[in-house]
C-alpha cells in the first residue's frame, strides 16, 4: 500500500501536516462520504499552528512536557516533537483520531519515550499523566459535560502556559455558558451528548485567574464561525469562536500583539 492509499483508508483527516515528498496528510480526504459520521471534517493546517506557537516559544520547546486534550490526528504533538519537546502525550476519546495519531509517530519513526497517544478521556488519562509545561486545549472545551470541572483539572497538572480555542455562543453574556446536546458519533462532535457553548472570553479570564493563571491574552475572535459549528436548530443562534493564552509568568505573554490586556 502507497502512502496515499494509507492515508486515504485513515480518512477523513482533520489536521493537515506535511510529510516527505511534498504530500499532506489531507490529500488522502475525499469531497464527501457515505458515513454521515464523517461529514463536515473542517481542515486546519497543523504548520499555521507551529507558527503560533513559536510566537510565545521562539526557541522552541526544547525539553518541555507537551499535553494535547483532544489531540484529533496528533499533528500538533508531532509539531511539538519537531520543535524540541522533552514528551509529548496526546489523548482523544475517538479510536478514529488515535489511529491517525500513531500513524503519524509511526512513519516519523518517535519513540514511546518522546511521544505518545492514548485512547481516552480527562478523568482516565489526566490522574496518571504527570504535570506539564504546555497544555493545548483546542475545540474541547464547548463538547464536555462538565468543561469547567475539566479546565481547572487542566490548570492544576500546567505549570506555565495553556492555550484554549473553542466555539462560543455570541447571543449570551460573555460570562456564562448555554446548554447543547449534539451528537455523540459524529467525528468533530463530543462523545457525551450533552455539552456547553461558553459566552466568551470573560467566562475563561475568571476561570483562568482563579485556576493562578493571572495573564492572559486573547489572541484571536471569529464573530461567525465554520459551518460544521453552526447546527443548531434555532437560526437565532449565532456561533463564533475564540482563542486565549495564559500563562503564570507574565514575561511570557509579554510584547504580543493580541487583542486586549
């Protein structure tokens, strides 16, 4: 089997990462499928990421700890293994994702001493996982039962910077958080059914500066968001997205362009 008809039978592929030979992980998506558990699979590009993360890391992550919460296909602890990570653990409650995951440590050939995915949850991975330097929290947090419970699990086990990047509600206050039930089997949904659209930033900054995160940024707002976001039933409903950083020490955050104080 040739490389393209590998990742074509670990299709779809939600994170695009590059591979030898000029050829992405995403070239083996096709426009649609049968499944309609595997419809609506949006792409992000995993080296956009590196170049957000070199931003706050211009060295790298040279021996750091690298936790991904809801890893999807691993690109981004493979990012994190190319710029230096110390170990990198990637976890995602989908035996879809996990799979593409070790594809991926497989043919960039990464020892279990540096990276490794794991098949599950917050409450079965995190209490055995150790403590991390940077924490990835990316399209998680509006999919679980309990998100606040799980951030401040997540803060506990951070020792220096966390990076949340979530769908959010743009018809309730910034500081609370409306109920959703979705799909349990659909691929870019949660595992739970029930789940919480947060408000906005204001609901993470409490959370955040209560958990001993006291800086935090706001690195980027979408006012209307992907189409695979927008599901709700009511077209009242209006569906944006947000991404923040925080971190313990404020040299860190410290000369970014972001979008407030």
């Amino acid at each position: 089997m040739d490389k393209l008809q590998e990742l074509r039978a670990l299709a779809p592929w939600h994170q695009k990462l590059p591979l030898h030979g000029g050829v992405y992980t995403t070239d083996g998506n096709r426009a649609s499928y049968e499944d309609p558990n595997a419809q609506n699979v949006s792409v992000v590009d995993a080296e956009k990421f590196q170049e957000f993360l070199l931003k706050f890391f211009p060295e790298g992550l040279k021996g750091k700890r690298f936790l991904d919460v809801g890893c999807n296909g691993g690109a981004y602890c493979i990012v994190a293994h190319q710029m230096g990570a110390g170990f990198a653990l990637g976890f995602d409650p989908r035996e879809h994702w996990i799979k593409q995951a070790n594809y991926l440590k497989n043919y960039f050939n990464v020892s279990d001493e540096h990276l490794r995915f794991e098949l599950g949850t917050i409450d079965s991975i995190l209490p055995e996982a150790g403590s991390f330097d940077v924490t990835i929290f990316k399209g998680v947090f509006y999919h679980l039962p309990f998100p606040v419970e799980s951030l401040l699990r997540l803060c506990a086990s951070t020792k220096d910077f966390i990076l949340i990047d979530s769908a959010v509600r743009n018809d309730i206050p910034e500081d609370c958080m409306a109920p959703k039930i979705e799909s349990t089997t659909r691929l870019m949904s949660g595992v739970d059914g029930l789940s919480w659209y947060p408000g906005g930033a204001a609901l993470f900054k409490k959370i955040l500066r209560w958990a001993g995160f006291p800086y935090v940024k706001v690195t980027n707002t979408i006012k209307n968001s992907r189409p695979h976001e927008k599901r709700e039933k009511n077209s009242n409903v209006s569906i944006g997205r947000i991404r923040l950083v925080a971190s313990r020490k404020k040299e860190m955050l410290e000369g970014m362009k972001v979008l407030d104080d």
